[in-house]
C-alpha cells in the first residue's frame, strides 16, 4: 500500500544583524523588520506531521499575543480604559497556553 502523508519541515537558523536605533528595544524591534530582507543559514530542521504544526503555531501565536498584551499594560493602569479587556485577554491567553 501507499499513503500520502503531509510533513512540513521547519528550519531554524540564526544570524547577528546590526540596526541603528536609539534604545535596545527599539533595536528589537527594527530588527525584525530588516530580518525578511536577509539571508540566513539554516543549521537545524526538524520534521512534523502538518497537523501537529498547527498545534505549534497556536501556541506560538498564544504566547506572542500574551507579551503584546503584557506591553499594553504597562501603558494601562487599573481603572484606565481598556484595563478590564486588557487583563481578560491576558487570563484567557493563559487559560488556553497553561503558561503563567
């Protein structure tokens, strides 16, 4: 017999990029902007049934929506408006990721 299988390969690779900015966070956050316009090396893959890669990028895009909310809330105090949003999101986020 013969089966059809989907596998998706996900490579990883890392390289160091100079950006000009005026603090280190601003810095990270240029240099993921400059980052689509480079070439990387790849130094490791790993290989995942596709339907496992969608339980990955779940949760990866769980976790980025954790930090943005994280970062709103030092912007936001209690009984500002959008507190009460803000740290819902961040129960319902940690509820689905089970990472405090």
């Amino acid at each position: 017999m013969k089966f059809r299988v989907d596998v998706v390969r996900i490579g990883y690779a890392t390289k160091t990029i100079e950006v000009e900015a005026v603090s280190r966070e601003e810095a990270r956050t240029t240099v993921l902007d400059v980052a689509g316009n480079e070439s990387f090396n790849e130094h490791a893959s790993e290989y995942r049934f596709a339907g496992d890669v969608d339980d990955l990028v779940n949760r990866d895009l769980f976790r980025a929506c954790k930090m943005m909310l994280e970062r709103f809330q030092q912007d936001v105090k209690p009984g500002d408006a959008g507190w009460d949003a803000i740290t819902a999101a961040q129960e319902a986020v940690t509820k689905v990721t089970g990472e405090t």
